[in-house]
C-alpha cells in the first residue's frame, strides 16, 4: 500500500485509525530511519490517558501538536472533548510534521477526524504544516532567552505532544537559536517543549511525554529555570518501566508525562499549589495508576542555583529526601573530589592489552563490567582488554594505584538500582598504576588518600537504599554525571567512617548494608 494510503473504516475510532496507520507507515522503515527522525508513536492508551487530562472548558479551542506523527493524539483529544461536559463545539487544530511519509497521512486522519466530530456536534478545523516546527519557531528560542515575550500569532488553549527525542549538533541552526536555553549538546524534545509552551496563552495547558532527562543536571538548567518561570507544572506520570510505554519501538528512554498550566506569576504564589504526581508500571496498568499529591515548592530542589525538578512517588522517598537534604557536607567539603575515568578504548587501543604480563609493562584496566555493588569483580570473563601498557601514562592515561571508590556511570535497562560503586583498595593489586575507563566515575581524596574506612563507608552509603532513592526522585537521567554527584549532600566524615568500619566487617555480605547506614546516618525505617 503507498505511504500516506489509508485502508476506509467509517466506524473505526478516530484514534485507532491513527494509531493503525502510523504503524503501518513506521513499520516500512529502518530501525536508523526511526532513530534518525525520532519517530516513535504515541501508543492510544498513553494517547487516551493524555487526553483525559486536559480541562477543555470552552466552547471553542485552538489546539496545537507541533509533532503531529500520524494524529493519534489530536484525534484522542477531540475524541475527549466531544463527550465533555459541556462539550467543545468547535476545535481549532495546528498540526505540524515534517516526515514526507507521514504528511499524507495526517492530513486524511484529520478529515476523517473533522467528519466524526461533525457527526457528534463539534466541528473541526484543521490546518496541517507540513515543516519543521523548531525551524519554524526558532525565533522564540532566540529573543535573548525571554522565551515567554510577546506573541506575534494567536496562542493557543492547549499545546500536546509527544516530540521527537535525539541530540543534535552544536552547529544545527535549530540548536544555534537555543543557546541561551540549553547547554552543550541539546536534545531536540527540549527545544519543542520550549517553542511550544511559549504558543499557550495564559491558562493555557501544556501537555507533554517525554524523557525525564530535563528535569535535572547541567545541561538543562537554564531550560528548567525559563521554561518553570511560566509553566506551573500540575501534574506528572512515571512509568515504573522504562521499555512499556513505548514497547512496539523498543525504547527504553525513561519517559513521563508533564502536564502544567501556562501562568506568568505563578511563582509568587509557589506554596498556594500542589503537584499530583501518579505512576503506573507500564500502560496496562494505567487506570490503577497509584497517586499522590505534595505541595509543589516541595517539588523543587531549594539548595544550589541548579533548581532540580523532584518526583517523589511514595511518601516513603519524602523521608529520604528530607533526610539527605538535611546533611551538610559535599566531596567538596569533606576535602573529595570525583572525576570520570580517563581511559577512551577507542582513543587508546594502541595501549589496550590482554595480558597482565610482564607486570613492569602492563597495569589493570577497570571496565563498568568489573564494578559491582560494594566489590570489584577484576579480572574476569568479559570479552575486552582487561589490561592497558604503562607507557600510557605518557598520555596521561593512568592514576597513581591508590584508594578509589569506582562508581558506574550507566544503569542497565531494567537496573534496580540506578547507584552502583566499589571500594578499590590498592593493596589488593600490586601494581603501581591503574587505569579507569571512561564509563566509570572514581572518587578520590583532593590532596592526599581516602583510608579504607572512608572507601569503604563511603562506597557503602553510595549504594545504599537511602542513597539511591534520594538520586532517583531527584535525578532524571539514566547517566550518574559526576556533576550531579558533586552537588549530592553528605553526611559528616565520621558517620562515613563509622559506616565503613563496620562494613568492612560483613566480608560481602550485603544484607545489613542498609541497615549500618542507616543507623549511623540517623535514619528512621
């Protein structure tokens, strides 16, 4: 069937029609032309579950998808809206899409679309761009970083949305206009979300699925500073899984759904409002989505100028929050310091070896692989050099063979825990060097060694339940970035080092970790 054909089903739900489509259309293309566009369709019940959420409340609505994929989204809303109470009587659609095999496609689901709502008393108007909607707003990005000045169009009452997601160059024209949004290299999702909100008019709605990546660290801190400065965010799902909400596509991205409400001075009035943050394991569990509500200012991290959006589900990680959030050391202040491991395999293969010996050639080469919880598994049976030459050192590749505490910087996809670190110990290796792969973070002592009590203490609380959870709510990356470990609160050095003696004692035994942490730190079960 030729793209953008359509088989006719005049009783076939809006929504599915959409959906079918789509994955018609998807399913004739590569896995790197799915990648490359990042084209990853909105699966009906996350369409459904969206669209329930949106108020409508007006008899007339002006609605935008600024990454419209076959519809599914639109033809969910309008679905919602027509049974509402009172019902929209008249929708006013903007879809943009820039896939030429979609196009086709969007436009006649959008005139079925507009024929089934004519047929339930709402009428419907569409108005497909056929472009690149970051392209074609990029002038909102721009504006010196007031994202949310002046508006040149009509805004409109809802903005929905599931954007494409993959980074692109510094030297993109669309990242060129973002500069004073983003840093490094952003992520496209994050520029849709900014144009688009900055389309809403005041009590507009603002509803998005994306990754939850832009909810904390570096590189999106001036976005969340902007972007929160008008958007107040109401609502939030989690998806407990990380492969169900998009499984078809095989993603594993770490997605959630934003809902929030366009309000200029929304932050003056900040402790009048509360976030309801719900979550389910995947979507067949969407309907018995456990939820909550905490007041919102709760919501946001206060210490430090990079304000961290918190997702706590359970009241239980309100505890731990509040907890850590109490300490008042740093790596910083307790005379610490954390870097990423320098070792490049691809960089440095004329150094990577096989074999430790001779020994006066060749020193350890630790992988992610070899780390595990509060051990490091070296060597082993992994499939890699497990050794590196010293004369790699010239390239300032290889650190002195001291006391480390080696964390991963990746969770697996379904990891449990997102915090993995060991105590490397260097009198367990004879070596007088050691080099450390760029997957792995390594926490050392400034100016001298940490002793094994603080390596020990310190790699116990890293991998600790309290620990973990407190990275989870506050964190939305699947990466551990040393920057975010820098600014983690620590307790003081000597319940550090109280921790580390008695763990040194449990010889592997993890059982009581959590609990030696905890009654060192204070914490209560």
């Amino acid at each position: 069937m030729p793209a953008g054909k359509i088989q006719d089903s005049t009783d076939e739900r809006p929504t599915r029609r959409a959906d079918r489509v789509g994955g018609e259309i998807v399913a004739r293309k590569t896995t790197a032309q799915r990648k490359a566009g990042g084209l990853y369709l909105t699966p009906v019940d996350v369409a459904d579950f969206m669209a329930a959420q949106v108020m409508g409340g007006e008899g007339s609505v002006r609605i935008l998808d600024p990454a419209a994929g076959s519809g599914t989204l639109l033809c969910a809303l309008v679905e919602r809206l027509t049974s509402a109470s009172p019902p929209v009587r008249e929708a006013d659609l903007t879809a943009y899409e820039i896939d030429p095999d979609m196009q086709n496609a969007l436009s006649a689901t959008l005139e079925y679309l507009a024929g089934w709502a004519a047929r339930h008393g709402t009428r419907v108007k569409v108005r497909v761009e056929r472009a690149d909607f970051v392209a074609a707003q990029a002038h909102l990005l721009k504006a010196n970083g007031q994202l949310f000045g002046s508006q040149s169009t009509t805004p409109f009452n809802v903005v929905i949305a599931n954007p494409p997601y993959f980074k692109i160059p510094k030297s993109d024209s669309r990242a060129q206009a973002a500069t004073t949004m983003v840093y490094g290299q952003p992520n496209i999702y994050a520029l849709f979300m900014a144009a688009a909100a900055a389309l809403l008019r005041e009590g507009g709605e603002f509803l998005f699925i994306t990754p939850r990546s832009f909810a904390s660290g570096p590189y999106f801190r001036v976005f969340r500073e902007r972007f929160f400065t008008s958007i107040r965010p109401t609502r939030v799902h989690l998806f407990g899984s990380r492969r169900d909400a998009f499984s078809r596509d095989e993603v594993l991205q770490e997605n959630i759904i934003l809902k929030g409400v366009r309000e200029d001075d929304w932050q003056s009035r900040r402790s009048q409002f509360k976030l309801h943050v719900s979550s389910s394991a995947g979507m067949a569990d969407l309907e018995r989505s456990a939820s909550r509500a905490l007041p919102l200012d709760e919501a946001f991290s206060q210490s430090g100028p990079d304000r961290v959006f918190r997702l706590p589900v359970l009241r239980s990680e309100d505890d731990a929050v509040k907890l850590v959030d109490a300490w008042t050391g740093s790596l910083h202040r307790l005379g610490m310091n954390i870097s990423t491991g320098p070792v490049v395999p691809f960089r440095a293969a004329e150094f990577l070896a096989n074999a430790g010996a001779p020994t006066n050639s060749n020193v350890p080469l630790i992988w992610m692989n070899h780390v595990h919880a509060m051990r490091v598994s070296f060597p082993n049976g992994i499939r890699k050099p497990q050794y590196i030459k010293r004369s790699a050192s010239e390239k300032s590749l290889l650190l002195p063979n001291r006391n480390y505490v080696l964390l991963r910087r990746f969770s697996a996809k379904e990891e449990a825990r997102r915090l993995v670190a060991a105590p490397w110990i260097r009198h367990a290796s004879s070596y007088k060097l050691v080099g450390i792969e760029n997957h792995l973070n390594y926490i050392y002592r400034s100016a001298g060694e940490l002793d094994e009590d603080e390596t020990f203490g310190l790699a116990a609380l890293l991998n600790s339940t309290l620990l973990d959870t407190y990275f989870r709510v506050s964190s939305g990356n699947t990466q551990v970035s040393a920057t975010e470990l820098r600014a983690m609160p620590l307790p003081p050095l000597d319940q550090i080092v109280r921790i580390g003696c008695r763990v040194k004692a449990l010889d592997g035994e993890l059982e009581k970790l959590d609990e030696i942490v905890e009654e060192a730190v204070g914490a209560s079960r």
